[in-house]
C-alpha cells in the first residue's frame, strides 16, 4: 500500500485546517465538507459586460489563441492558450468586474488568475483534474471562483467534482496536474462524480485542490465561464514549475509569483520579471487507478499500482501531457 505522502500528496498530518475564507458559516461548511459551494455571485447584470468584454479584446487582438496553439478537441483556458495582451486585458476586465461583488463573500482575498474557458460548440473535453495549486496546501486554500456566462448544462459541458477530494489529496500541482489520473477510465469515474450545472450569472466556488472534469459542448452555441482563481491577501502565492522528470519523480522549481507572471505563460513557464525564486524540490510521479483514488479520497492508503504504470509511454510528464492537450 501507498501512503499519500509516496504519490506526492501531503500527508494529512501534515495538513492543517486551512483558514476561514467565507464569510457565511454555511457556505464554508459545504466548501470544507465536500469541495465546492454554490453562491448567486451578484454578477447578473454584468454577464452581458463580460462576455462583450471577452469579444471585443478578441476582436482588438485579432483573436484568443491561433488555430495551432491548442487542440480544439479540449476547452480554450485562455490564461494557458491566449496572447500576453488578450490576458492582460482579460485579468483588468475580470477583476474590475467581479471583484467588488466576490469580496462580499471572500475574507480577504486577492486575485491571482483571471482565466475565460471556452468550449466552442463539439469542443472543450476537461479530462479528470486538480486546479494548479498556488499556495502552501498544508495550510493555506487557494479557490477558483468559477461564474457561468451562459447556462452551463451537462449538455454543453458543465463541470462535475468528486466530492471530498479536496481534504486528502493536497499538494504541489503544476502543469502535470492532470498525470496522476491517467490511468483512470473517464468512463469509470463518471458516474462517482456530482454534476455541477450552474445558471448563467451565478458562482460556484471551489477548493483548488478538488478533483472535477467536465464533458465536451454538445449543443450549437459555445459554453463561456469565468475562472477566477484567489489566494489569501496575507499569504505569498506560488509556482511550481516542471524543469525536469525521471521514473521517480519531478523535478520542480517553485518560484513566489505575482498575477503578471501568467500574462507571458507558456508550457509552464511564466514571466520571471514577476517572480522570484523560492526552492526547488522532487515530487514524485504517480498514475493512480480508479480504486487508490477512492482510497486516498476516504483517507486511506493507495494500492501499489501495477508494474506496467512506471511504462514511460503511460507516464506521461508535462511536456507530453501539454503537447496533447497544445495540439
């Protein structure tokens, strides 16, 4: 059997509870218990603002992303797939928008990424995941805001989550986030997940290190949501940035960043004018199957994955997972 701490998940000991984040005790009870709190975000009058926002810096820049910077069969996160000025407009627009209306519910947190997600009709598969983490999880929480701009229906692509995740399988997370569920069937894991369809101008907030996927937009109009990830005012964010791999872990330089950082990102590596230094260190390189990750989640152990999972065309690191998901 293996422990979180051998998969490169903080062990739970480690990991203490993270601050209060919500000013409503019941929300932050849901955020705690499962992962993932609903909220009216305040923000109805303001969908028509967003979206027109998003087409206009589009149409300025000549579009988000050329047809050969991503594969369209995943959904277009521009804080990975944009241009530097369509993400800098992007994060003035999100923040002078949302933020007053999040701040009524968020104790003293601040932006870090303001990302648009764009599932153009038949696109936008979200394989099984965890957010990046930006913060120490042992004690901190960072969240993603996510606020829908249209109705996000399973039919066009809404999220779904694993209840509870969150609690056990805290860490450090950078673009090889997606690695550790590999080796899980999508189809398999489904139907353990909870739907999360949420109306146009409404919020779900969620704990960054919560395990979602979403399905591709099935429908003729294109699914346009809002990720705004937030990390505490008094606390450092960070980045964890792949520099190399082995069959026994990652190699990882963690920079302190600021929100600037992502607005030249590429591949995983951001712009270091808006970073400094802060270690490195080796996080091991696990493929989970579908039972560990329901082991680890209820707070056990994982079993020892099998021989073929170390096969490096099934490990795949960043550079591979990325080039997959690039195009």
């Amino acid at each position: 059997m293996l422990a979180p701490g051998s998969l490169g998940f903080l062990a739970p000991e480690r990991c203490g509870d993270a601050r209060r984040c919500l000013h409503d005790p019941e929300l932050q009870e849901r955020l705690d218990d499962v992962g993932l709190c609903r909220r009216p975000a305040a923000v109805f009058e303001q969908v028509a603002e967003l979206t027109d926002g998003f087409d206009a810096i589009a149409a300025d820049l000549g579009g988000t992303s050329s047809p050969e910077d991503y594969n369209s069969t995943y959904a277009e996160f521009t804080i990975i797939h944009s241009q530097p000025d369509f993400r800098r407009r992007a994060f003035e627009l999100i923040c002078s928008t949302l933020q007053p209306s999040i701040e009524r519910y968020l104790i003293d947190y601040r932006p870090l990424v303001a990302n648009f997600v764009n599932k153009p009709p038949g696109t936008g598969v979200v394989p099984a995941h965890q957010n990046f983490s930006v913060v120490d999880e042992a004690v901190e929480r960072s969240v993603s805001v996510w606020v829908a701009l249209v109705d996000c229906t399973m039919a066009n692509g809404a999220m779904a989550m694993l209840d509870g995740s969150h609690r056990n399988l805290r860490g450090r997370r950078g673009m090889w986030a997606y690695q550790a569920f590999t080796g899980i069937e999508q189809e398999a894991l489904d139907p353990l997940l909870t739907p999360v369809e949420v109306p146009a101008g409404h919020a779900v907030i969620l704990d960054d290190a919560l395990v979602h996927s979403s399905p591709p937009n099935l429908t003729q109009e294109r699914r346009l949501a809002i990720q705004f990830v937030m990390v505490p005012a008094e606390t450092p964010a960070y980045w964890f940035q792949q520099v190399g791999e082995d069959e026994a872990a990652i190699e990882v330089a963690v920079w302190e960043i600021e929100p600037q950082f992502f607005f030249d990102f590429w591949h995983g590596d951001g712009d270091e004018r808006f970073a400094k230094p802060a270690g490195t260190m080796r996080v091991p390189n696990p493929v989970l199957e579908l039972d560990g990750l329901l082991d680890l989640v209820a707070g056990g152990e994982a079993a020892d994955p099998p021989a073929q999972r170390s096969d490096p065309p099934r490990r795949r690191g960043v550079r591979g997972l990325i080039s997959k998901l690039l195009g």
